[in-house]
C-alpha cells in the first residue's frame, strides 16, 4: 500500500468519527521519518480515544498495523506511527499548546491539505 492510500484511509477513518481540524502534511521533503502527518483535535479524552482506536483498527485492516502508540494514558496527545504516516490525535488544548502545525511551517502551501 503506497503512503497516500494510507494517509487517504486514516483521513477518512477519522472522519467517520468526527475528528476535528483534520491537517495532513506531506513532510516527505523535511524528514526521513515519515511521509505524511496527520493532526486531528479530539473535544474529550474519550473522544481522541475513540479517535484512536478507529486509527488503530482502520491501519490493522489494511495490513499496515500501528508501529508504536504513545500517549495513552491520559488521552490528551496520542501519536501512532504508521511508519509512512504518522498521525497526531490531541485534545483541542494540547493541540492548540504545542502548535505544530506552526513547527512544520516549511511545508509548502501546496503539500498542506485541510480535509
């Protein structure tokens, strides 16, 4: 499965769950870690859970289980590696906090997507 497909199947997992402000970057160019990161804001810790967890289950069906979950105990930043995607699933505070949208700023304009 090729990166896009990827990043298209957790946007659209995120969407069915309502996930809020969700940002993919295509980073490919900035970084070597991954090709694209996904931010979505969650409105409670139960709901960047159920965020989560569709992440989670959307990745295994597809044949691309998560890498690695960090942030789980407390629900307010949650990152899982996808490898080719990384995505980012915070409460609207924390995400709002730390900023990273502003930390990728080097994006370029037409790499960014607001789905």
């Amino acid at each position: 499965m090729t990166a896009t497909v990827l990043r298209d199947q957790i946007v659209t997992a995120l969407e069915d769950v309502k996930g809020r402000d969700i940002l993919a970057l295509d980073v490919a160019k900035l970084t070597s870690i991954t090709d694209y990161m996904i931010l979505v804001s969650g409105t409670s810790n139960r709901h960047v859970k159920a965020l989560v967890d569709q992440v989670i289950d959307t990745a295994k069906s597809v044949g691309e289980p998560a890498r690695g979950v960090e942030g789980r105990e407390t629900y307010e930043w949650v990152l899982l590696d996808l490898g080719d995607v990384i995505v980012h699933v915070m409460q609207s505070q924390a995400r709002e906090f730390y900023d990273l949208e502003r930390l990728w700023a080097d994006t370029p304009a037409d790499s960014e997507s607001t789905l």
